[in-house]
C-alpha cells in the first residue's frame, strides 16, 4: 500500500438513498450561512469555513444580495459556490471537516453541480481531493495533488444550468482532515473555458445502526425502524421488505442486511411489547355457553379494568356484548377489546314420509331451513323433485351447531310396475303415435325389442328413449299385432332386481 491514503472508489448507474441519518463531515455543505453577504465576486470566504487554496478567484454567491450573479435557483437554501476554468487557470473550493476520518472506514460524497456551457466542460475533470493537511497551491494553475474521486456523470449534452448529482465511495485510510473540489486533471485550451455551480456538498460515513433493543407498551403502539445508509442500493429485511425502514407492529427479531457501494452491511434489533395480550377475535358462542376472558397475569403490581368496573384478572362472559379491559403495569397501559354474540342452533325440518304410486313424483321443501341448507349428496337447491324411493339426507349449519333431517320416498305402498299401452296409431296425427313403456320412478328400463308376427326382430335399442314409431327400415309398418319385450331394473330397498317382460301390441292405421 502506498504511503498516501488508500481509497477505493466506485462510481455508481443508480440513484442512491438520501443522506437521512449519517452525520455530514462538510460545514456549511449548502453555502447558506455566511460572514458578509456576498455583494460581488470572487468572495468565497465569505462562506466560512470555505477557503480558497490557491491564487485564483472562486465565487460564493447569495440570494441576500440580488445584482444577477446567479443564473439558477440554488439546488437548495439560498447559497452557491461558482467556478471558472480557463487555459492557465483553475479555481477550486477547500473545507475542513467536522472530524478525521476513521481508517477502513468507507465513506459516501455527493455534490451537485451545474454547467453553464456543457459542450465545453472537459468530462471527468472535475475532481475531489482528501488529504490530512490542506492543499495549496501558490499559482492559478492546475494543484499539485491527486484527485481521489473523478466525477463520471456530468456529460457534454446535458442541458444548461441544470443541477446533477456526482457522487461516489471512498475507503479511508485514516486521518483525512480536508476536502478539495476542482480541476485536477486538464485544463481547457485557449478560449475554451468554462464556468459551473456547485452546491449541497456532503461527506457522510457508511454505516449502518438499527439502535438498541427496545420495547414497547402495547400491540397498539408500533415502531418504525429507520436502515436509511449513505450509498445503500439495496435493502433486504428479514420478512423480505426492502424499504428503507420497515414498521414494526409485534414483537420479535429484526433484521436488514443493506448492499452499498462499498460493503454490505448488516444489523439486527430484537423489539418486545411490556403487556403483549389479546382477548382475541370477535367470536360466536351457542346459547348455553360461556367463555372466560383473561388478561395476562399480574406481574409487578398490574392493575385491571373491565367494561363493567370489575378489577380481576380474568371475566367469564354469559351473555352477548362487547367486553374490554385495560391493563396498567409499570408505567405502561394497555388494552384489549372483543365482541361476543350469542346463536341459536339450527333447525331443519324436511316434512313427512312420502308413499307414491305408478309415476307420481314428489317436490321435497323444507318447512324449516335455519342456517346453511346442503344436500348430503351434492344435490344443488333447497327444492327437489323425486321420482324413486329412497331416504334423501340435507343439514343446515351455523356458526353454532349441524343438524340433519332426511325423509323417505317410497313407491312400494301401491306397487311398482311396468306399464305399456297395447294399442298404438302411427298417423302423425299427434296422437298416440309412439309406444311408450313406462314405469314408476324405481324401474330404469335398458332395453327394448319389437317383433313381428314370425318372430322376426324389427326394432331393437338399448339406448333412451325407449320408443317404437312403427317404421322398420325407414319403411312404415303394416297394421296388425306385434310383440314387444322390454328388459329393466326395479331398485328397491337398496337392491336392485333385474327383470324382464312381454307383451302383445297392436299396430292400427
């Protein structure tokens, strides 16, 4: 390592944080306090602690004294500092710091500057210098020192008096007292110069405080935790936030760990809650019931005190309401609320038993559905409509309580049988111009045949409908007696039977 200062510098693409907690090592960075309000030029001591080290004339202006030196609005305050470069001549700005800078410690600077001619500003010429003991220079031209940062932001096509930030990272080796801003590298050639602003100069060093572990009162205070950090391009919380600071709402370990341009930079902060309780969520209870609300337990003389006055540490409630308590224990007061409300149990009532004959079929509607109606077999609607025996089940529910209730179909009173009409007239009159076979709601039918006279089969499906139009090879048939035979299932007492029959029918034209 050399015997100089050592410096690792990095210029940065990205906007970067502001400077919000780090302590500014410039005095008097924004030019606002002065001696002597600046009436004209080349007064730059007029801005202590600003000091010019070398023979030439560095301004300092101030909206104090209005006479149009200023050709811009300050970037912010009042104040200025203004710099003239030429062949032979280079101005430059010195400040002393607040304090030495730490060895290994890095450290972020930023300015803001604006050009008057762009198109004549040599680019990465402007500098700044670091150094345990001022720089001076005994001559207008270029100082005798290196530049440790080199602007890398200001461009020939940038607009006209227009604020830009330049700004970059530096590791100290330790011991640096003074700063210097100007030209360290090259000068413009005859007739080539060129003048700038500058303000809101800062030096802060990069570091990283959460504070120490605190607590709280209650879970209705929060607190926010601040990682802002001169430099900082990333911020990633434990919860995976990445905002500068993060709201704490509930006790816990936090931690952020922050990318900056130099290091990466870690910190943890455990935050506690003194009367960390809840009675909990609103809650629903069955008539009947009660519930016992508790408040943490008395520890170091705490005190309480219900909605009603009470001063015991637990309350049992037995009706419904809103119940609240407040807590008092070392100076810290904290309180818990919950609504508790009270349902009847449900009721369902799907009506009686029901006996059906032949093809009858059944509306089932609730007389009584109090809560959330379900069919236990999926069926959607309160009402249904049934054709077959069985038990058919439904529930309603609340946040009390579920109930059942079912109710029986059954075909079985009057028989379930098969009907077919013996006589049918196939004239598209409307008119009895199928045959149909039918049978109460416990018979599926799967298939039918029709036969003629020889025994001859002329129409056969195993597919619904189960019907015969009295045609035969798209041809209609002729009059006279068929036979038909019909095969099904009859599905009763949970069982299902598998029969079949025959019968004569005649076909009239």
């Amino acid at each position: 390592m050399p015997l100089q200062c050592a410096w690792i510098l990095l210029w940065l693409s990205l906007m970067l944080p502001g400077l919000a907690l780090s302590q500014n090592l410039i005095p008097n960075g924004s030019f606002e306090n002065y001696r002597n309000c600046p009436e004209h030029d080349n007064q730059l001591q007029e801005a202590p602690p600003w000091y010019n080290p070398n023979r030439a004339t560095p301004d300092f202006y101030h909206q104090c004294f209005q006479a149009g030196q200023m050709q811009l609005q300050p970037h912010t305050g009042a104040g200025v500092a203004h710099l003239f470069f030429d062949q032979g001549w280079a101005e430059y700005l010195a400040v002393p710091l607040t304090r030495a800078l730490d060895a290994g410690q890095c450290y972020y600077f930023e300015m803001y500057v604006a050009l008057e001619t762009p198109k004549k500003y040599l680019t990465q010429s402007l500098g700044v210098a670091l150094s345990e003991q001022p720089i001076k220079g005994t001559t207008t031209g270029l100082m005798p020192a290196p530049a440790q940062i080199t602007e890398d932001q200001l461009r020939t096509t940038d607009a006209p008096l227009q604020w830009k930030r330049v700004f970059g990272v530096v590791t100290a080796r330790g011991g640096e007292r003074y700063l210097t801003i100007g030209n360290f590298s090259t000068l413009p050639p005859f007739l080539g110069y060129y003048y700038l602003y500058i303000d809101d100069v800062a030096l802060q060093a990069v570091k990283l405080d959460l504070g120490r572990d605190t607590t709280l009162c209650s879970r209705v205070d929060t607190y926010r935790l601040n990682a802002e950090t001169p430099g900082a391009i990333d911020y990633k919380w434990n919860d995976g936030s990445t905002s500068p600071t993060l709201l704490v709402t509930k006790p816990g370990r936090y931690s952020v760990k922050v990318t900056t341009a130099c290091q990466t930079l870690q910190d943890s902060i455990t935050v506690d809650y003194a009367l960390d309780f809840s009675l909990g969520r609103d809650t629903t209870l069955c008539q009947g019931q009660d519930l016992t609300l508790r408040a943490p337990a008395g520890r170091g003389g705490a005190t309480y005190r219900w909605q009603d006055g009470s001063a015991q540490d637990t309350y049992v409630v037995r009706e419904a309401g809103t119940y609240s308590v407040q807590v008092t224990q070392a100076g810290c007061t904290a309180s818990g609320r919950i609504g508790v409300r009270y349902v009847l149990p449900p009721r369902l009532e799907l009506g009686p038993d029901q006996e059906l004959c032949g093809a009858e079929v059944f509306t089932i509607k609730p007389t009584i559905a109090e809560g959330r109606f379900t069919w236990q077999d999926g069926f959607a609607g309160e009402e249904r409509t049934v054709s077959q025996s069985g038990v058919f089940r439904a529930t309603v529910s609340n946040a009390c309580a579920t109930v059942l209730d079912s109710v029986g179909i059954d075909y079985e009173a009057c028989g379930c049988a098969l009907y077919a009409p013996d006589i049918f007239t196939p004239n598209n009159d409307g008119y009895n111009d199928l045959f149909q076979p039918f049978g109460c709601g416990d018979i599926t039918i799967t298939s039918l045949a029709i036969f003629n006279r020889w025994g001859q089969v002329i129409y056969q499906t195993s597919q619904p409908p189960f019907q015969w139009d009295g045609r035969y090879r798209d041809s209609a048939s002729p009059a006279g007696v068929y036979t038909w035979s019909i095969q099904y299932g009859l599905n009763q007492r949970n069982k299902v039977t598998r029969k079949n029959r025959q019968g004569s029918l005649s076909l009239v034209r």
